[in-house]
C-alpha cells in the first residue's frame, strides 16, 4: 500500500486549475457535468483511503473487535507512519460521515417542509405564493418538482421578464440540477480540496440554466434583465427558507455571459488550451485516484488476509 494511500487525499489539488477555467472557456453544460463526475470520483476515493488507515489505527486499540492478527506489525508495515497516519484517520473518517451525514439531513428535510408547505396549493408546476419578498427557486421532488415564485416578483417583471425566469428554474428542475450540487456539496465535505469544485458547479449550474432560457426565449437581454431585477427585488430582505435548492451564484458574471455571444457547442477540450491542459489535469487525478485508492485496497486486504489465521 505505502505511499499510494496518501495519493487520493491530495490529487483533488490537480482539478483546481480546471474549476477556475471551466466556467469561463467550457459550454455550461459540459463544465456541470464535467465538474461533478471528477468531484464525486475523487471524493469516493479519498474516503475510501481513509477508511483504509481507519483500519490499521483501530487494530492499534487495544480492545478493538478486529482479529489480533490485523495488529500485527506486518500489517502496521503496510502504512507509512502508521502510529499517526492510522489513529488520525478514525477522527478523519467519523468527522466526514458526521458533515455528510448532515448534509443529506438538511437537504431532505428541507425538501419535505417545502413540498408540505405548499400541500394545500393546486397541483400545478408552478406554485406563486402571496409574499412582500421577492424569490423565485426551483423545488425538485413530487413528481417532476415545481417552481416557487412570490407574487412580489412577479409584479416586478415584465411578461417577457417572466417568462425567461420560468424557463430557468425549469431548466433546473428538467437538468435535475440539484443532483449535481448535492453531489458536490457531499465531494467537498468528504475532502476539503474539493471545496472549489462545489463553489464552481454552482456558478455553471445557474449558467446552464440561464443558456437554456436564453435558447428558449430567444433573446439574451430579455434573460440579463429578468435575472438582475430579480436579484435587485430581493435586496437585503431575509432570503426564503426553502430558496437553498439553487444557490444564485455570481450576478454580475452571469449577466456579462448573458450579453455576450452565446458560449460554443460542446465539445472536446484539445490539450493545446490552458482549459484542455486543466481538464486532462483533472481527469489524470481522478483516474490516478481510483488507481490508487483499488491499489491500497487490494494490498491492504491481501495483508489482512495473510495475517488472519483460519
């Protein structure tokens, strides 16, 4: 196992160059998903190699259920500064499980007093809600989710201006964007570094969508001014309780993208462009991680295997 075990810990740090790129030089909908696969691989294997060394320090507890042969020094041999590297993994582990643990917790739970709050509404898709504050989120769950809008929104846009706002919270709930930031959000509580990951599929996410209402109302500007008037409406008020489903994301940067030309149809990333060099950076880390997170894990259960009497 040596060294390898460290690997899936610190390879997260190979995406970072392509998290900073990604929103700015790939088409929206390329860098969500490309973003979110690399986050969720590279969080995967850092937990499994904590997991690892959570075993070697468990066996180091004396009253540890574990056989007496995963204590023995064959087996410590197999991590680099076992005495520490193993014990400190117990606490690592139990902390990420706590963090995602709540994670998960705070996102269902919202979604249920969401949908509950809104029982006694008709069933349609979208749900306008008589409220001063001005709010309009996508709400995935119940069948194919619902868009929330207050009415104090809607008095502030003009037809055009709704019907670009509807079409971005839609395109949220038909791009089941809130798979993709939970995936993340989880990426980065696994393992720290993947904390810009999480803050830039956020930001590609809300361009995704504002690209897909762009396309579908047929006018940039009309998208610009809906989505900045609708930031401008909410002002310093107290944001919702249940509006955590889609985080806003960059104003000013979104509403530049949106009066420039549209982004390019998706494509592969050449390696002869900074964001292409990035993306094979990040896609080599991942691919080394899962190398050596199934390297630790083959070596390390060949090693307990060896040393567990029959």
């Amino acid at each position: 196992m040596g060294i390898f075990v460290f690997l899936p810990l610190v390879l997260p740090l190979t995406a970072w160059p392509v998290a900073r790129l990604a929103a700015h030089r790939l088409h929206p909908r390329t860098a969500t998903r490309l973003l979110t696969c690399v986050a969720a691989v590279m969080a995967v294997c850092s937990t499994v190699c904590i997991g690892l060394l959570m075993v070697v320090g468990t066996a180091q507890l004396p009253g540890n259920p574990l056989p007496d042969g995963w204590s023995d020094p064959e087996v410590r041999a197999a991590v680099p500064q076992d005495e520490i590297a193993g014990k400190a993994a117990i606490p690592a582990l139990l902390a990420v499980v706590a963090a995602s643990a709540r994670t998960l917790w705070r996102h269902f739970t919202l979604r249920r007093r969401a949908h509950s709050a809104l029982a006694g509404l008709p069933a349609t898709q979208v749900a306008v809600l008589p409220d001063p504050q001005a709010y309009a989120y996508a709400l995935p769950g119940g069948g194919r989710g619902r868009i929330v809008v207050s009415t104090s929104l809607l008095d502030r846009l003009a037809p055009a201006e709704r019907r670009a706002l509807f079409a971005h919270e839609r395109a949220h709930l038909t791009a089941r964007h809130h798979r993709h930031l939970l995936a993340v959000r989880l990426a980065a509580r696994a393992n720290p570094f993947l904390r810009p990951l999480s803050s830039a599929v956020a930001y590609t996410a809300e361009r995704w969508a504002d690209e897909e209402a762009a396309a579908l109302v047929g006018d940039r500007r009309v998208v610009a001014r809906a989505i900045g008037k609708a930031a401008l409406s909410a002002g310093g008020a107290r944001e919702p309780l249940f509006a955590a489903f889609a985080a806003p994301g960059p104003l000013p940067r979104r509403v530049a993208a949106l009066l420039a030309p549209p982004p390019g149809a998706p494509g592969r990333a050449t390696a002869f462009t900074s964001v292409g060099l990035a993306t094979w950076t990040a896609g080599f880390g991942a691919a080394a991680s899962a190398m050596s997170s199934a390297n630790s894990a083959l070596t390390l259960a060949a090693t307990l295997h060896a040393a567990t009497p029959l």
